[in-house]
C-alpha cells in the first residue's frame, strides 16, 4: 500500500491549530462529539492515552495542508496531556481509534476520503455515527483494520478499547467488556455528583439528629471513643 507519509526534513513550517470552523454541525452532533470524549477520557484517565476532538491532525511533515480534523480520535502510548494540534511525526504514534459523527452532508467526505486516508495511515478502526439516522439507518458503523484494509465491524466491539458500543437515543453508549459497567455520560456525571452530594448530606443530617438525641439523654457525643 502506498505510503502517505512524505519523509520531509523541513523545519521552521507553521502548523496552524485552526481553521475558524464550528466544532460540529447541529447541536446534536455537538452532543455526539461531547458525549464520546467525556465517556472515553473518564474511562481512560489513568493510562498513556490522550482523546483529542475536532484537532488538527498532521500526518505528514513539512506539509502544513495535509491535515484532518477527526471529530474524535484516540491515541495511545503517548504523554497524556492537551495538545494545541497533533503531529504523527513528533509524537510517534497513530491515532487507534477515530470516531466521525456524520451527516448526510459529511457522508461523502466520511466514507471516501477520510476513510481511505484513515485505512492507509493505518487507523486500526474507525467509527461512523449518525446521531440523527440521516444516512445510516442503524447510526453506527464501524470498520477495523484486516490485512491493511478496513473490513465492517459485525460484532459491535472496540477492540483496541475493550469497550462494546450501543446507541442510546442520539448518542454511543459505552460498555466496559470487562466488568459491562456503562461508560457515563456527561449529564449522567452531573447526576451521580448531585446524588453522591445529596446522600453525604443526609447522612450528616442523620448524623446530627443522633447527636440530639444523646445529648437529650444527657450523653455528649462528642466524648465517645470510636470502637
């Protein structure tokens, strides 16, 4: 397979971090985008792995116009951190995973070059997802790398994550292979914190309410000893 990374030397070339364009389409596919990587970062926060969204990504150096803003990509085994954009050359790894969150305007774009540059880069799978069924009746589709060639994911699963996808209204639902535990999503992060806040909070109510009653029957609390 035809290699598309130039083994330019240049130096002094400015890779720009932008390109003033909006993060996503519509606020669903924004949501997509938000969902995936919230998900993916608290999943992977412990490891060598970074999940950048909607960044430049370089593949080849000393030529600053070719780039590819993947609405999602993840890779592993380099320093975690925030990246101002990402090149292949500096970091030496390929991104793993992408996820594109399509449309029936980015369809061309999505299965054509995308996923013939993503295949060649050697992009060991990658995800279509079309929050609002516009063009994928099913929402999701994946591909893995076989032989240098992408071939359809039949069986739902990120090999390179351990993690089975299943689609929960207008987003992708993440399941840990190991434990089936669901990845949360970000409002459902701000739901188990207000939870986690209000149950500490009852139990400090109930705690008081206890200290009453002792010090009602002339005991003060506050000498026990803990056994």
């Amino acid at each position: 397979m035809t290699s598309l990374l130039p083994t330019s030397q240049s130096t002094g070339i400015f890779y720009p971090s932008s390109d003033g364009e909006p993060l996503a389409e519509t606020s669903v596919h924004a949501d997509a985008i938000i969902n995936t990587v919230v998900a993916l970062r608290q999943y992977l926060n412990s490891q060598d792995v970074i999940v950048l969204a909607d960044q430049f990504l370089y593949y080849a150096q000393g030529y600053p116009k070719l780039r590819v803003a993947p609405d999602v990509m993840v890779i592993l085994d380099v320093k975690p951190g925030s990246r101002d954009n990402y090149k292949i050359w500096e970091e030496g790894q390929i991104p793993v995973v992408i996820f594109e969150i399509t449309s029936e305007g980015t369809r061309d774009q999505d299965t054509g070059y995308k996923r013939t540059l993503y295949e060649q880069l050697g992009v060991k799978e990658y995800w279509l997802f079309d929050p609002k069924g516009e063009w994928i009746p099913e929402q999701l589709r994946g591909y893995r790398l076989r032989r240098e060639e992408y071939e359809p994911i039949t069986d739902g699963r990120s090999e390179p994550l351990q993690l089975r996808l299943e689609i929960d209204g207008q987003l992708i639902a993440f399941y840990r292979e190991d434990t089936g535990e669901k990845l949360l999503a970000q409002w459902e992060l701000v739901q188990a914190r207000q939870q986690a806040e209000e149950r500490a909070e009852q139990a400090e109510s109930e705690v008081e309410r206890l200290k009453e009653k002792l010090r009602s029957l002339g005991v003060d609390p506050d000498t026990i000893e803990p056994q």
